[in-house]
C-alpha cells in the first residue's frame, strides 16, 4: 500500500510541478499585489490599466505557455480518471474477498479443498 500510495502522490504532483516551473512567477507578477485589499483606489485603478494595456499589447504572444496550462490541465484529468478507475477495480476485488468471507462454512471448506487438497488431506 505504502508504494501504491507514494506513486499516487507522485503522479498528482508531477503536473503541479511541471506548472510551477513552467510558469516561473508569471502571474504573480501579472497580479502587481492587486490580490491585496489594502491597496487605494487610485492604485489600484492604476495596476489594472497597466494590466489590460499587458494583455491588449500581447494577446498573441503566450500561446506557447497557454499550451503548457492545458498541457498540466490535461495531465490531471488523466490522473483522476485513472485513479477513478483504480478505485472501481479495489471496490470489484473487494466484493469477491466480501463474498468469499461470507459464504457458509461448508461452501467455503468445498472450496478451499478444491485450491489446496494438500492442506485437507
């Protein structure tokens, strides 16, 4: 379990990770403390111009880095449809174990005899 657990980490870390240094502080950057609510009106006016007046003047030239969000985006739904998956194939063997305990016991030892003969005879 310990290993099955470290490499369900791992795979949900990787596209944060890939992001993170994709990324490099850029939208920190593009935010220019406006996330703050201390901030003046008049600053805060201020920021905003400059960053639409960014984004107007560079509308094309970040496509290269918009791939790489749905790139990590896309990473993560892969991540969590397999982890759906996984999830449904331990519910299936965690019936038939559920189903093994409570058979009757005369079932259970046919069948334990059938597995291994060696054991009963």
């Amino acid at each position: 379990m310990l290993l099955l657990f470290s490499l369900q980490a791992l795979l949900f870390y990787v596209p944060r990770w890939l992001w993170k240094n994709w990324e490099a502080g850029k939208i920190h950057a593009l935010m220019m403390d406006l996330d703050i609510g201390v901030v003046q009106d008049i600053e805060k006016r201020q920021k905003k111009r400059l960053l639409l007046d960014y984004l107007a003047d560079n509308l094309k030239h970040h496509n290269w880095w918009a791939y790489r969000y749905f790139f990590c985006e896309f990473l993560a739904l892969v991540n969590i449809i397999g982890e759906q998956w996984r999830a449904s194939s331990d519910t299936t063997y965690r019936n038939s174990v559920s189903e093994r305990v409570t058979r009757p016991p005369l079932k259970k030892l046919l069948v334990d005899l059938l597995l291994f003969p060696k054991k009963y005879l």
